[in-house]
C-alpha cells in the first residue's frame, strides 16, 4: 500500500477491503485496568432468539412469539507468544479472575465490552515452540438500563 492509498484511507475512514480492515491481535483491558495483547486467528459469535412457542391441541404447527434476543456469545482463542508468554499467560488467566467487564479491541468487531464467562489455558510449550493458548468465553452485558 502506498503513501497515496494511506491517506485515502484516513479520509475514507479506513480501507476498502476487509484484509486492509483485519488485525491479527486482540487487545484486551481488564476491570482493574490491567493491559494484554494476544495473537489472534479467528472466533465464534453466537447469538440465539427468545421466542415464546404455543402448542395448542388440535392445531397443526405452532404459535410463535417473538421477545427479542439473548446477550452474544463470543469464543475467542488467544495465544499469547514470544519469550515471556508463560508469564503474559499467567498474569491473563490471574486478571481473569477480576470482576466486572472487560474492554476488547477486536480486531473485526472494534471496541466491545464483554463479561468474561470461563478460560482454559493450554500450555504445551514444547510441542508448541513458544506460545499458550488461552481459550475463553465472552458474553456481552445487556444495558443496565432495561
């Protein structure tokens, strides 16, 4: 990419593709403010509706009754790498254990704040070269105003 499609982008609110759009870490801050960059490759989200499902007898199919959505789900695999990833992994999965809600820069969704749900850590360091993966489940809040 040259200087001239740098400054296309800047005006244009970022690049035109989704590979210019793509990062390849995830940022995340935890509730007592403490700062973690991991590797990232690629997630799952899951959203599933609320419905309300009327059998009557005698009646073929069901009423159905639409009552919204349920928070989003994320599952998002860090990998935390290079020669201090044991540590940066160990400091993660402690931070894990605050409470509140966690700021994420995602590198697809942008800025999200989600509650952390669960985390398994899998370290291998030898089979691995160098890296621990920390797999973890999100859920987004609803607003506390509702």
């Amino acid at each position: 990419m040259g200087f001239f499609d740098t400054i296309v982008d800047i005006f244009n609110e970022g690049p035109d593709d989704w590979r210019g759009r793509l990062g390849d870490s995830i940022g995340l801050i935890s509730p007592d403010g403490s700062e973690f960059s991991a590797k990232w490759r690629g997630d799952t989200r899951d959203m599933d509706k609320k419905l309300g499902i009327f059998v009557y007898p005698k009646v073929r199919g069901n009423t159905i009754q639409d009552l919204e959505v349920n928070s989003t789900r994320y599952s998002i695999a860090l990998y935390f790498d290079g020669k201090d990833c044991d540590l940066l992994s160990r400091a993660f999965f402690q931070a894990a254990r605050e409470k509140g809600i966690w700021t994420i820069s995602h590198p697809v969704h942008g800025f999200l704040e989600l509650q952390l749900v669960s985390i398994r850590e899998n370290t291998d360091l030898v089979a691995n070269g160098g890296f621990v993966l920390m797999e973890t489940e999100w859920i987004e809040p609803g607003d506390p105003e509702t």
